[in-house]
C-alpha cells in the first residue's frame, strides 16, 4: 500500500532532502531539543507561534557520545580505554588492510554522519511523537520503555482502555458541580502504565522508561510492580502530593530518576503536524455502530447520570492519524542511522496497532561505524558500504520484542530491495506501507545506494 497522506509532508521537509529518491537523507546543518510538553492541541500549518505547543523534534545534533552505547542499532558496548582498546584498534587496522586492502586511516575515505540523534534525543523523541496519538484536548502524554540493549519494548499515550468509546466517555478535568464521574478521571489510563500493557517482549525488568514529567502515583506504583529501574524525564517536577508520592516510593524501591538535558537548544517545530480523525477505512479503530453508541450513552446516563450528547468538552480531533504515527517513527528512527547518504527507518506494527519492531540502516553488532566503509562509489567492492550495511527492514525484524512478525504491517521511506522482500515474505509480514519507490541502486541492481 502505498503512503500517500499530505499532511505528512511536513515532517518529511524537516527530516531529509527534496530528492524523492533520498528521501532519507537528513538536514545536517542544524540543531534540535525538546520543549516542554504542551496543554493546548496543536496548531494546524501556518498557524504561527508554537511556543506552547507539543514539540517534536527539529533537525539532528551532534551524538552524546557519553551514552553507554554507541553502534549503530546496536548492543555493542564502547570499547574501553588504555591499551586493550589500542590492540583492537589494530587488530581491526590489520584486519582490513589484510582481507579487503583497506587502509581505514586513509583520510579520503567516507566517514560516517556525525549529526545522528543520541540515544537519550531518539527515545524522548519517540515519547513525544507517541502523544501525538492521543486524544485529550488538554495534555497528551507519550511513554517509551527501553532495554538494556536499547531496544524499544513498548511504547504508549494517556487515553481511555481498548475498547471504551472515545466519543461517549467524557473528556473534561473538572466538573462545575464536583462530579467526578464526568471527568476523565476515573477512566483515563497514563501513557506509562499503557507503555508496560503494550509491550512486545515477555516483561519490562530492568528497562528505563522515557517520559515528559515524573510519573504520577497511580502510574508510579505500577512502573516500580513491572520491574522499570530508571525513569529519564524532561519536566521541573511537581510539588504536588502525587508527585511527592512518587518520589518517596521511587526513592525506596531502588528505581532512579534521572533529568534529560538534549546537548543543544532550538526551536521544535513539530507543531504543523496535521493529524486526522478516525477513519473507517484508514486502519483507525472503527466507531461505534448507532447501537453500540445507544447502548454506551444509555449505560453512562444510568451509572453516572451523564449524558455523552450534553458534554462541553469533547477529544481533540487533531491527533495522528496510525499511518501518520508509525511513518514519523520509522522516519525518527532513521536519524539514528550513521550512513552518510541515505538514512532509512522502518516500524513493524502488528494486528493490535502495538509496534514491535523497529530499526534503522547501519552495520551489525559489533561492526566498527569508524573502521568499516561507508562510502558509495570505489574501486573495490570491498570499499563500499554495500557489503556490510544491514537494511533497516530487516534490523526491525530482527530487533522484533515478540515472538514473530506474522500478519504484522511494515512502515518503511523507500520500497524495500529484493533482498529485504525475501526476508519480509518469509517473515509472514502481511503488509508494507512505503512512502517512495523511487531509489537508486548499486551494482547488484536492488540495494538503496
């Protein structure tokens, strides 16, 4: 199926070049950051100001190279300092000069892109992308659980349980009248404890979680059940009792609680994301029928004396759309890539819309991004990148949390290449969802150059 939503467009203008057929290659010019996290829907295109909108993220920065990991959709820890690293350093010299003649001190050769997103900038900026999903008019709310592989496990937004009618519960903070069954409340679900429900693998032990703020109580107490051992938020925390509650049974329980900083500031200028409402034939969760809705405002009206039709407050209606959300984060994962010419991402969703694999295009665990080439034209096969470079459709797959990938749907930039077709068809993926099957290819006549 082809992707063929306008509305994305701007976020491709934002994330890599006109060339439809580079339709990768990021904007390496600039900076980017986080803002804080919004309580007013977002603005359509053109709309001015966005200061107090919800960010996303602008263009790529320089890696954080203090990060615990540093290859590329890797596991693969940084090599320690003092005289192992050297001997490996020229282990890994002699090794190419020997099998493939490749001197990697040469200083013609391609080096690697150095603006990809650091680990910390790529999960918060999943977590934010991930409220764009929700449908609360006043704060949306992303969570990104992650795991000591820097695999993402799970991912969620605050919103109502599977199943529960957007259009009939109500969506107001307060009540005039002190009421609390005709607010959120007691029904919203916190994008963390969605995030730990949703995830891919057997369970979260020992994941850090990424959010906007310090989790409230509610979502604290389950955080600490599931086994999460670190939570990186952006936010000043709170002062508040929940806040404070949180922070006791945190500090008590072992999890850390750690502030994200992005190493640079600039503006974020997500904002002219444009989402779409529910659509019945745009894999959008399907309305109520007139029965079901009849059936659910007679069972409110009864149990909690409100009546869905006399609500003042209704759900935002500028959310992502799902095609919208897992194309941005295939798109998002790209910016982790350290290809210099052609970065692509790709998003595995299965039946449930929950994302269970994710990757992007680099060299395998424990393949050196400064040792082995990168470069797209030399004399020698064994110069280019080509014969090292995994795809990111087959990073996805082999990055999936669960057990297969089976009627899954696959979110991808460019058309996959024969040889990801071969992996996806045996893989049991049902669907791809490609924005561009414009590519270039190398001598082998089907690998993106």
């Amino acid at each position: 199926m082809l992707f063929q939503s306008v509305r994305y467009i701007v976020i491709l203008v934002a994330i890599h070049s006109s060339n439809i057929a580079s339709a990768c290659h990021l904007n390496s010019s600039s900076e980017m950051s986080f803002a804080s996290p919004p309580t007013k829907k977002l603005k359509s295109e053109g709309s001015g100001s966005n200061t107090n909108e919800q960010p996303f993220l602008s263009p790529p920065h320089q890696c954080n190279t203090s990060l615990k990991y540093s290859n590329a959709n890797s596991s693969t820890r940084q090599i320690d300092g003092g005289n192992g690293s050297d001997q490996k350093e020229q282990n890994v010299r002699s090794l190419m000069l020997r099998e493939a003649g490749y001197d990697i001190d040469d200083p013609t050769n391609t080096k690697k892109r150095q603006n990809y997103l650091a680990w910390d900038d790529y999960f918060m900026g999943v977590s934010f992308l991930s409220a764009q999903r929700s449908k609360d008019p006043d704060i949306q709310v992303g969570a990104c659980i992650v795991d000591e592989d820097n695999r993402i496990v799970g991912i969620g937004y605050n919103g109502f349980p599977r199943g529960c009618s957007d259009e009939c519960l109500p969506w107001a903070s307060t009540d005039e009248k002190g009421r609390e069954l005709h607010t959120k409340h007691p029904f919203m679900c916190p994008a963390e404890v969605n995030a730990i429900l949703n995830k891919s693998s057997a369970d979260v032990k020992g994941t850090r979680i990424y959010v906007a703020g310090i989790p409230d109580n509610v979502a604290a107490k389950t955080i600490i059940q599931a086994g999460v051992i670190e939570i990186v938020y952006m936010n000043e925390p709170g002062d508040d009792d929940s806040t404070k509650a949180s922070r006791i049974m945190f500090e008590m329980s072992g999890v850390r609680l750690r502030r994200y900083a992005a190493s640079s500031i600039s503006p974020l200028d997500f904002s002219k994301i444009e989402g779409k409402p529910c659509e019945t034939n745009g894999g959008e969760l399907k309305k109520a029928s007139e029965d079901d809705a009849v059936k659910h405002r007679n069972l409110l009206i009864k149990e909690a004396s409100f009546d869905p039709k006399e609500a003042k407050v209704q759900k935002r209606d500028d959310y992502l759309s799902w095609d919208d959300y897992f194309t941005a984060v295939a798109f998002l994962s790209a910016r982790r890539s350290k290809d210099p010419n052609t970065q692509v991402g790709c998003c595995i969703v299965d039946a449930n819309k929950c994302i269970v694999g994710i990757g992007y295009n680099g060299f395998p665990r424990g393949c050196s991004d400064d040792h082995l080439p990168w470069a797209r034209v030399a004399e020698s096969e064994l110069h280019k990148k080509y014969s090292y470079v995994v795809h990111a459709e087959i990073n996805a797959i082999l990055n999936k949390g669960s057990k297969d990938v089976k009627g899954a749907s696959l979110y991808v930039a460019l058309f996959p290449c024969c040889e990801c077709a071969k992996v996806i068809i045996q893989a049991g993926i049902k669907e791809v969802v490609y924005l561009s099957d414009v590519v270039s290819t190398n001598s082998r006549g089907c690998c993106r150059s």
